[in-house]
C-alpha cells in the first residue's frame, strides 16, 4: 500500500514546498523582473484564485483516481517547469495560475484517497497527510534560502520531483468509486471551514509581523519552525485522538484552545509570545482534516465534498489577511490579531457543538 501511496505523497510534498518557498524566492522575483507591490500581490493571490477553480472543476471532471493525478500532477510538474525558465511577468503569472489549478485538482484527491486507505484510522491517515504538508514547510524555506541567487533551479527541482511522481504512478494509485449523488447537508461545516482558515491564515501571514516587533526576527522565524513542527504532531496526535474520541469533540477541544491562545495576544505578555505561538501550530493546523473528515462521512460523494470544504477554507483566507490590513489604520495589531483569529476559531468550536451531526 504505501507503494501505492508514494506518488500521492511526494506530489502533495511537491505543492508544499512550492507553498512555502514561494514567500522566500519573491524578494528576488521582484528584483529580477522589476514588479511593483501590486504586481506582486497578484502573484499570490492569482495563485489561490485558480486553486479555488481547480477545486470546483473536481466536479465537472468525471475522471477515475488515476486520470485525476495524471492531470494535476502533470499540470503542477508543467508549471514549475515553466515557473523556473519565465522570462517576464506575464510567463511567471501563467505558472503560477497553472500551478493553483493543478494543486485544486489535486489536494481534495489527496485527501480523499488518504481517508480511503483505512476504514478505521482515517484520522491518523490524514494526519499523515498533514504531516507531508509541514514537511514542505520545514525544508521548501530553508532550500529556498540556501539557493536564493539560482531560485531557478529550485523550482525546477520541484517540477521534476512531481514529474518522479507521475513515473512512478503507472505503477498504480489507489483507486476510489465516483457517485453521483451531491454533497447536501455541510452547510454548518463549510461554514466553519471558512472561519477557521480566516483565522488560520491569519495567524500564518500576519503574527509573523506583529511578532517582529516584540522580538528578534531570528526568533520569530524559530517560532513558526516550531509552529509547523508541533503541526505536524498535533495533526497526528488530533486525527489519532478522533479515531478514538469522535471528530466532533477533539474539533471543539482544538478549536477552543486555538481561540484562548489567539486571544491572548490581546494581552501582549512577551515573554510568552514564543511559547504561545508555537502551541498555536499543534492546536490550530488539525482543524483541516478534522472538518474534511467530518464532511466525508456524512456523504456519500467524499471527493466532491473534500473539494466543496476546501474550497470554503480558501476563500476565507482569501480575505482574511485583506479584511485585517484594511482595519489596521484604526485598530492596533495586537487587537485585530486577538479577535480576527480567537473569535472564528471559538464561532467554528461554537457551531459543530450546538448543532446536531447531521446539520
């Protein structure tokens, strides 16, 4: 099985360490290719906006798990093929909107088929999956860094691992069944899917600059090494624990410590603020596999719903991080990141416990 496994995980791995080394080469894109700020945020965010469109055309392709991962894959091998030899702005746009694309496609497959492998340790099977995802961001910033002047061959290096993964996919992936029944009765978990990413990817893209000025940067960046690390292991420990306790509550535990650290940034106690951020990640990552199982198993289509879920995290943090920083003029930074990340972890805990499972 795990033979099976080993191009799913190394594709995924592959969109991971493009995630998080893409923050680390853009000084240098922008250098490079003489962008000005609004050409560059447009890098991200075309990124996340083709992402949310492969995402939706899971729907409308009516492909067996084999075609599914051929095609994303070969489209994120393409990309950052194309990412590593752009010669202007417009040929870096097409890479990374091709990429986005590609890596819709392929993240609900992801999690889907890793759900699929055990009937009984689903919560540990996507806890693994979680862990690829941390894995990228332990190694894609500091490979970016130690080869920032040939940023390049990086990304080329990425394009060519997806490309091992597909050669190694004729080999065989695992397989699933397609229904066709719709995913109803998710509203309340889409809901909370949005909210916990709004928090989510706040506390990625803005308490990294709230904490530099409360300390050395040296350590803020030591803080989220440890932020991706412990989740990694809560992600594991969390999707083990829901095996065992329910999803319902270990997502409500999760969350509502999530929220009480989130909120005590208001408080601002320095000599806590590593400590505290870094509990953050084992607390906070899990929440995406949690809701994503507890939609899989309410439905019977699970690659429609993954990608349904999903798709409601990325557009609330597509506009998280734009809500905060338009706030910022009129509310101090420890203010907004206390309550635009502690009340939609809490809101999201609030929900799944008041309504019933089937809602």
């Amino acid at each position: 099985m795990f033979l099976n496994l080993l191009p799913l995980l190394l594709s995924f791995l592959t969109f991971s360490l493009f995630r998080f080394s893409l923050g680390i080469a853009t000084p240098r894109i922008i250098v490079e290719l003489s962008l000005n700020p609004i050409q560059t945020g447009f890098i991200f965010s075309s990124n996340l906006i083709s992402m949310v469109l492969g995402m939706v055309l899971i729907n409308k392709l009516r492909l067996n798990s084999s075609k599914l991962f051929l095609l994303s894959s070969g489209i994120i091998s393409f990309s950052l093929i194309l990412l590593s030899f752009s010669w202007d702005y417009l040929s870096l746009i097409l890479s990374v909107v091709l990429m986005g694309l590609g890596s819709g496609l392929l993240n609900p497959l992801f999690f889907f088929l890793m759900s699929e492998v055990s009937q009984s340790k689903k919560g540990l099977m996507l806890g693994i999956g979680n862990v690829i995802y941390s894995l990228g961001g332990v190694l894609g910033p500091p490979m970016m860094a130690f080869t920032l002047d040939r940023w390049r061959y990086t990304f080329l290096s990425y394009g060519l691992l997806a490309l091992i993964s597909i050669i190694l996919s004729f080999k065989g992936i695992p397989s699933f069944k397609r229904s066709s029944h719709k995913a109803k009765g998710i509203f309340i978990l889409n809901v909370c899917m949005f909210f916990s990413n709004f928090s989510f990817v706040i506390l990625i893209s803005w308490v990294p600059v709230f904490l530099s000025h409360m300390m050395d940067i040296s350590l803020v960046g030591l803080s989220f090494l440890f932020f991706s690390l412990l989740g990694a292991i809560g992600s594991l420990t969390m999707g083990i624990l829901s095996d065992k306790w329910g999803r319902e509550n270990v997502f409500i535990l999760s969350n509502l410590i999530s929220s009480l650290l989130s909120f005590l940034y208001l408080a601002k106690v320095k000599e806590f603020l590593f400590l505290q951020t870094s509990l953050l990640g084992f607390f906070s990552v899990p929440f995406w596999i949690l809701l994503t199982l507890m939609a899989q198993e309410r439905v019977e289509e699970k690659l429609s719903v993954t990608a349904l879920i999903q798709t409601s995290a990325l557009l609330g943090g597509l506009i998280s991080p734009l809500i905060l920083g338009l706030l910022l003029p009129y509310i101090n930074m420890e203010t907004l990141i206390g309550l635009l990340v502690g009340l939609p972890f809490f809101l999201s805990a609030l929900l799944i416990k008041i309504k019933p499972s089937s809602s």
